[in-house]
C-alpha cells in the first residue's frame, strides 16, 4: 500500500509542474504569476509533499528516493500530452534508462 502512496505523490509532484508551468505563461509582472493554474500547481505539489513524507515514514529513503526518478519520467509525458512539447529520441532513451534503473533500485529494496 505505501507503493501506492508514493507513486502517487510522483504523479501529484508531475501534475504540479505542469500546471507552474501553465502559470508561469510568459508573465512579466509579479502579480500575473498569481493565478488560478499556480494555484492548482501549488495544491497538487503540497499534496505530493505530504504524501511524500507519509511515505518515508514507512520505508527507507533510499527506497523512497528511487520514485523520485518516475516524476521525471512523468513530467516528460505530461509536457508532451498536455503542453505539446516534443520528446527526442535522446529524450525517450534517457526516459527508459531511468526507468530500468528505478526498477532495479526498487526490486533491490524489497
């Protein structure tokens, strides 16, 4: 179940910096920077925050750490679904070895 929670405070953290992102626009005043998709952004970060430290309450942080890498590995999905970034082929290599190499962290530790 502790899985669960913090490969959902990876998803929440993800979800988070896109919707920064989508804040951030090309604003070019302080007070344009306070909107509605900060807002969201800074909830879905908090969120992945609490479930964060939930979870290294239950295992290890080296273990906890390895989810760290699937934040990653969703912001470059979540940039391309939801902003139209485009993702290299350098990019999608680079996306697997961190996948292969938070499977192997993660099947260490348990």
């Amino acid at each position: 179940m502790i899985y669960f929670f913090i490969s959902l405070s990876a998803l929440f953290a993800a979800i988070g910096h896109v919707f920064l992102k989508l804040g951030a626009g090309q604003h070019n005043t302080f007070s344009a920077f306070i909107n509605w998709h900060i807002l969201l952004g800074c909830i879905f970060y908090g969120t992945s925050m609490i479930l964060w430290i939930y979870s290294l309450s239950k295992i290890p942080l080296s273990a906890a750490f390895a989810f760290t890498m699937l934040t990653f590995i969703l912001v470059y999905f979540f940039s391309w679904l939801w902003l139209g970034e485009s993702i290299s082929w350098q990019a999608l290599l680079g996306i697997a070895l961190i996948g292969i190499g938070m499977a192997n962290i993660i099947m260490g530790q348990t």
